[in-house]
C-alpha cells in the first residue's frame, strides 16, 4: 500500500468529448447546422454541433426528428475506424511536447509532461501551448492535469479544463467526483447508487474490506490509482514512421483558401510528428479528393528540409493557385514524403533580429514554387574558355564561389547575335571605338562544339561597352555576345 | 556668431541649404563622389531604388558591383529578377561577388517578377535584390518600397530614363547616362534634400592591360593570318 508514483509525474489528459463530430468540422469554419449519426434502428443523433443545438436537435434524438426541424442538416455516419486514425494523428502530434503518450481509450489521450514543463517555461505556459496547439489543429478538448493519469482521465470525463498539482488537493476533488466516471459496469454504480454511495468521498468513507468483497478488486484498483496509491503504467505510444492523414470537409469546396485552412489542419499535426523525429520534410503530396474524377496530386519538393508549418502552408498555397480543379474537393490526403534529419536550432540568448539560417531557404522555395524548379537557379563559373560554356546554372545556394582574372561582360546574350545596322543593342551613329582586343578563343575540337574566335572590347557611338567575336580564320561577319554593363 | 554657432552645432538643427545627413542604413557605393551625394553616405538600405537608363548597357550593373560585392559577404542572397539576358558568372566573380549567394530568378510574367522581388524585398534574408520589370508604376513602387522598408533589402528597381518624368514613390532615384568613357548619374530624388549637378564616375578603376589606341572600325581592325 505504501507505493508511491514517482515524484513530481504530472499527465494531461486530453479527452475529445464529440471527435466523431469534430472530425467533420475541423476542416472548414463554416458553422452551418451537422449531426454524427449512429447506424441503429432508427438511426439516432449521437451528438451536434452548436448551431444545430439551437434548432432543437439533441443527442439520442432520432435521425428523422431532427432532419423534420432542420431540413438543412448535414448528416454524417460515424466511422469509429477513422476516429481512431485521427486520434492516432493527435497523439503523433503530441509527441513532440514529450515521449510519453498513450491511447487511454477511443477518445482519450495522456501524455506524461512532468520532463518538459521546463522547456516550455512552465506548467502554464505548457499546458496554454497544448490548448493552442489542438485548437489549431481544429479540436475541441478538455485537457487536465493531475499527478497520475487515472485521475486526469477521470477529472477530464467530468468535462472541466483543470489543473491539479499537489497530492491534497487531488484527494480533495476526487473526493467530489462522481462514480459514474469510473471505468466500472453501470450496475455496479447504479448499486452503489442505491446504497447512497454518489461520489468517490463516500466510498472511501465505507470500509475498504468490505468493498472488496462486495464489488470487487477492480473498483478498489481503480480508485487507489487514481489516488496514487498504486502504480499506473501506461502502454506508450508509437507513431508511424511515415505520416500520412486524410481530412474530410464539411462540404466540398473549389475556392483555394478554405482548402488551404484545411491543409494546414493536416501540416500542423505533421510538424509536430516530424518535431519528434527531429526531422524535415523534402517531400510531400497534397491529394484533393473528388466525388467523381481521379484524386488531383499537388506534389511539394524542398531543397531544404523544413518543418515549418507556415512556410509549408505558403509553398501549398503557390502550388495549389494555378492548379485548375476538375470539380470540388471532397477530402484531402496529406502524405509524408521523404524526411531528413533537421535539428531544432539553439535560441540566441540575445535575439540580434536576424532570421536563423533555415530560413534564408524559405524564399527560395517559395520562388520555386511559383516560377518554376527550373526558373530559379544559383550561377557558378566553369574553368572552359568558350564563353557559352564557362558558366554553369546550379542548384539555388549551391554554386561555388569562383574566380576570374579576364575582362569578361556582365551581361552574356544567350546566343550571340549577328551584327547588323539598325541593331538595337549596338548604337553604330558613328564609327565604334576599340577598346580591347583581340582575344583568341580557340577550343572545344574535341567535341561537337568547336570554337574558333577573336573577341574585342568595343565602345558603341551611345556609349555601351559590348562583347564582339569574329569568327576566324575568315568569318566576315561580327556577333554581339554580350554586354560589359 | 559663437553663440549661433554652437546652436547650430546642435545635431538637432537641419540646415536646409546643406545636405541632410542622416542615419540612413546604407552600404558604400564604392565611389566616394556619389556617396558623398547620398543621404546615408551609400545605397540605402530598406528602401527601393529606381535606377533610370538611357539604354541597357550602359553601367548601370558596374555601378552596383562594389555594394554588392560588399553585400554578398554577408548571410543571405543577392537575388536577380527577372535579367534582360544571362548575369555571366566569370564577370560577377571577377568583381568579387560570392556567387555561392547569388539567385537568379526567371519569370514568365511581369506580373511574376513584381510578385517575385515583392516576396523578395519582404523576406528579409536577401540583402540586395535587384528586379527588371518590363514596367511599373506609382502603385507598384509603393508596394515594393513597404516590402523593402520591412525586410531592409537594399532593392533596385531597372527602368528606362523615360520614366524620369512620372512621379515615383521610390525615396532614391537615379538616371544614368553614359559620355566617352564616363558614366553620368544624376540625381532625382533622394531623402533629405535637393537636387545635385550631374555626377560623373569611372566605372572602370582598374584598367585592364594595354587599351589600344581607338581604331576606326570599319576597316578591318585585325587580319588573320
């Protein structure tokens, strides 16, 4: 009896009263009147929304009922498989304020945040940033705290956003909790209801002997575990080693904002499961959903990782604004791609304003996103002596410094350009004044690009520098190929 | 006399007849004759730039070279927008720019490249970002100068000396022309005060071996072998 929980444990309970409605909700802000049916015979309300509330629907009413006083009603049938999927996303999630999570049941999660509350400066701080967290994610939940979790899963049932941190005051509003909260048959409770026995202090004002031969040892267990009075392990969760999550919205949608809102539903939740693995995405898929054409892919590539769930949002955003929808979206898909390792980056102990170096990254990728993999590019020089060739496109950031000792323009033209009167690069008024030349330029035999040509420095008669060549031994003709600038 | 002079000493009093020198962010141009003529004593910082061409060509890029070589010593990229033709690696390098920081950024619209030296300007890690839109105007600028005074690029905005004549919300603007071998900048605008006699700068300080005298081009100026 003399087993105490570890010193200074403290569990959250997160406790998702009506996920199977939430689940719908969650992707859009629309708040037009929902029910969650459960399949029966006749189907019955099994819970509602605020606004459907309000024309009268309640739980445990029939189907036909509330459809009779709202025609409106948007009607959608529980899925306990993907309620449990979306818990699972949670808890993935979660992981990334501490390691120990665990499923308590089809609609609770603990997480254990004792070793942790420092980091996040602090119980209030913490438990704020859960709240938070989960609101944006788009859920509703009672989070409470307590030393051991069956007393914060307990605390959780009775609906209440509570903290409780010393062993007194838990003994103190358990004492007021009632029994119907306890993971026990309902004829047990009702017995004890009979008996007078409502709340936990009247059972533990009875004899526990006695108690134990009545009503067992499982309710006894319970209660001293809930106390503290007994270990309480909890199985840890796991997450996936690769994410992937599917949101249905409360109506199909065409527009690209309420998609996005609900994307970043999806890219929250898997930056805080790639927060636990010290990981960045480089790859991801967006698949929008249709009711009756093929899924359309939006497909997201990083030259670096990232976890940044509003930089992800803003390259989604660029991706998904030219993409031309065959029909509204019913369901997004969000899949992890490829991940690489990316540490969390040490806080300046004095902040110089500057942005950390990951994010220099992020207006590359957002360039990318728009314009083009293509069009956004890193220069290096190439040690060749044909100019075409003495240049190279890289990877954004990846080019090498480089050197160059000779007068080379600024500007190269693309493709050198056949002189002629009239040209709207060279100004040729009055005679052109030569500044530097000749430079021979002979190579490239060896493969199919051959160059033979004398460059000169010339000064036109508006007073540009530009780059000739003549081609030897006896081209007549002059090329502009480029510009000094 | 003393007694005004030491009033004047006051670094609050401006004297409008003199050039206002103010604490302007700024990065040397490299010559001291224009920084002397510009109210931070360089390019500005935080502020969008309008650089007025008589024709492409003509050293308006040789002008920037010394700030952005300077530029790209330091954390982030130097972005080109949307170049008229391919910014050449070898010259770049041989005016000491990083190329590592360097970006190009090709656009298929001119809608694109505002957007793209918007973005840019705004983000905060690009120290210059230097954009060829095929045109702008007042309300354009303006979108651009709030996106420079928010990320403290030091931006360029290309234009023609045509549009010397429209007004601009842009705090520095420079028209650039071109005589002989000198490059002429004259002045526009700029923060604090007036208007300056036409600059001329050698673009080209460090000559390159041996300028041969000019020839008359026309006849043929080399004879191969």
């Amino acid at each position: 009896m003399n087993l105490h929980p570890a010193p200074g444990m403290l569990w959250a309970a997160l406790r998702f009263p009506d996920l199977s409605l939430q689940l719908y909700l969650r992707g859009g802000d629309s708040p037009a009147p929902a029910i969650v049916q459960e399949t029966g015979n006749p189907p019955r309300v099994l819970s509602c929304n605020d606004a459907a509330a309000k024309t009268g629907i309640k739980p445990g009413m029939a189907v036909s009922a509330a459809h009779a006083l709202t025609p409106t009603l948007r009607i959608r049938t529980r899925d306990p498989a993907k309620e449990a999927k979306a818990l699972a996303g949670i808890a993935a999630w979660a992981t990334q304020f501490t390691p120990t999570v665990s499923l308590a049941s089809s609609n609770e999660i603990l997480i254990e945040i004792s070793g942790c509350q420092r980091l996040f400066g602090g119980l209030r701080p913490l438990s704020g940033r859960i709240r938070a967290g989960l609101a944006d994610l788009g859920y509703r939940a009672t989070v409470v705290l307590a030393p051991n979790p069956t007393a914060a899963l307990l605390l959780a049932r009775d609906g209440v956003d509570t903290s409780i941190d010393d062993r007194h005051a838990l003994r103190r509003t358990l004492a007021r909790l009632r029994l119907t909260r306890l993971d026990q048959p309902a004829q047990t409770i009702a017995l004890l209801a009979n008996l007078g026995v409502h709340t936990i202090g009247d059972w533990l004002s009875l004899p526990r002997d006695g108690l134990a031969r009545r009503f067992g040892q499982g309710m006894l267990d319970e209660i001293d575990r809930a106390l503290g009075l007994l270990p309480d392990p909890r199985p840890p969760f796991s997450a996936p080693p690769r994410y992937s999550a599917s949101l249905e919205l409360p109506a199909p949608v065409q527009e690209t904002e309420p998609l996005l809102f609900a994307a970043k539903r999806l890219v929250l939740e898997l930056a805080g499961h790639l927060a636990m693995r010290q990981a960045g995405i480089t790859r991801l898929r967006l698949e929008l959903q249709h009711a009756h054409h093929a899924p359309t892919p939006v497909l997201l590539g990083l030259s670096m990782p990232s976890r940044d769930a509003g930089h992800l949002v803003t390259l989604l955003r660029e991706k998904l604004a030219p993409v031309r929808l065959p029909e509204a979206v019913e369901t997004l898909t969000l899949v992890a791609g490829e991940t690489r390792p990316l540490g969390s980056h040490n806080q300046a102990l004095f902040a110089d304003g500057r942005p950390p170096r990951e994010e220099r990254w992020h207006i590359v990728e957002r360039l990318r996103a728009r314009l083009g993999v293509h069009a956004v590019h890193g220069l290096e020089t190439f040690p060749d002596h044909r100019p075409e060739r003495a240049y190279r496109r890289t990877l954004p950031g990846q080019a090498a410094d480089g050197k160059c000792e000779l007068q080379r323009p600024l500007w190269l033209l693309p493709q050198p350009r056949r002189l002629h009167p009239g040209d709207s690069l060279v100004a040729m008024d009055t005679p052109l004044v030569l500044l530097d030349g000749p430079e021979r330029l002979e190579s490239g035999w060896w493969d199919d690009f051959d160059v033979k040509r004398d460059y000169f420095v010339v000064r036109d008669s508006a007073g540009a520098k530009v780059w000739l060549y003549r081609e030897r031994p006896d081209g007549r003709d002059w090329f502009v190929h480029g510009v000094f600038a | 006399m003393s007694a005004l002079q030491s009033i004047l000493q006051n670094p609050a009093i401006w004297r409008g007849n003199e050039q206002a020198r103010v604490a302007l962010p700024s990065i040397p141009t490299g010559f001291p004759e224009l920084d002397s003529e510009l109210p931070g004593g360089g390019w500005p910082r935080g502020v969008v730039s309008e650089l007025l061409t008589e024709r492409r060509g003509i050293g308006e890029l040789s002008l920037l070279m010394p700030a952005l070589a300077e530029l790209s010593r330091q954390d982030g990229w130097l972005m080109l927008i949307a170049p008229p033709w391919i910014p050449y690696a070898p010259a770049l390098a041989a005016h000491g720019i990083r190329l590592s920081r360097v970006i190009v950024a090709n656009t298929a619209s001119d809608k694109d490249t505002l957007w793209a030296a918007e973005q840019s300007l705004r983000a905060g890690n690009c120290p210059a970002v230097l954009a060829w839109p095929a045109g702008v105007n007042e309300h354009v600028l303006r979108r651009l100068q709030l996106a420079a005074e928010e990320g403290g690029s030091f931006g360029v905005i290309f234009g023609e000396a045509m549009r010397a004549a429209l007004p601009s919300p842009a705090p520095l603007r420079l028209r650039l022309g071109v005589h002989q071998d000198r490059l002429s900048v004259k002045i526009l605008k700029r923060r604090g005060s007036g208007l300056t006699p036409t600059l001329w700068l050698d673009t080209e300080k460090k000559k390159t071996v041996m300028t041969p005298p000019p020839v008359r081009f026309r006849q043929p100026i080399y004879a191969s072998a």
